[in-house]
C-alpha cells in the first residue's frame, strides 16, 4: 500500500471516532423522572419557575450557587440547584432549560437557558 491510502484510512478512522464520540456526549431534552432514573447522565430538562416560592440565592454564604424549584413539562416538581449566581431576569422567564444531573432528590445544574418574553411584539413601527 502507499503512504497516501495508509494516510487516508487513518484520516477516516479518526472521522469516525470523533463522530461517535460526539454523539454519545450529546444530552438529551427529558424531564425530571428520567434524570432521577439515570443519575450518571447529563440531561437538558426543560420547563418553568415556580414562581410562587422565591429563589434562595445568599452571595454572604455561596455567591456561586442558588436554588429554587422548577415544574417540568409533564408536572413533577422538583427543587433544583444551581452551581451560578441567580440568573438576571429569572421571575420572568417563560420557560427554562437546565443542563446537569439528578443528584438524590434535587436536579444539580451547570447552566441555565432562559426563554424570557419578546421585546418586541406584533404593533406596527411608527412612522
């Protein structure tokens, strides 16, 4: 064989891991049962603020964590940690996609994704 098949095999080969690798750390959307059910696994679980009990956030003992509860799409509620400061804006979020595990009984995140309402809206721009 020459050098330059020997070289195109290998090119491939490594395509190919590099393809198989990033689908296989690819989260996925789910809701809390599932996370509570693989623990191991990294999930995008989406789904909306409680807003009717506030978010604890004290920067005096943690500036980098803060918690408060969230319903998924299918209703379970579950009290989730986050390891940032509160994010801006969250009492009005829409819809919030967080991205960690299940740890027990509390969803531990490492990032927040917020749907928060349009500034702009459907009223004709003035002349």
């Amino acid at each position: 064989m020459k050098k330059i098949h020997i070289l195109g095999i290998v090119v491939i080969a490594v395509a190919i891991g590099v393809i198989f690798t990033s689908l296989q750390s690819s989260a996925t959307y789910s809701d809390f049962i599932e996370a509570s059910s693989n623990p191991d696994t990294e999930y995008h679980v989406v789904g909306k603020l409680n807003k009717s009990i506030p978010v604890q956030y004290d920067p005096k003992i943690n500036a980098d964590e803060c918690s408060f509860m969230m319903l998924d799409n299918k209703g379970v509620e579950k009290r989730v940690v986050l390891h940032k400061s509160v994010p801006q804006d969250i009492q009005k979020s829409e819809q919030i996609v967080l991205i960690g595990k299940m740890q027990g009984n509390e969803f531990h995140a490492n990032d927040i994704l917020m749907k928060c309402p349009s500034k702009y809206n459907d009223a004709k721009p003035q002349a």
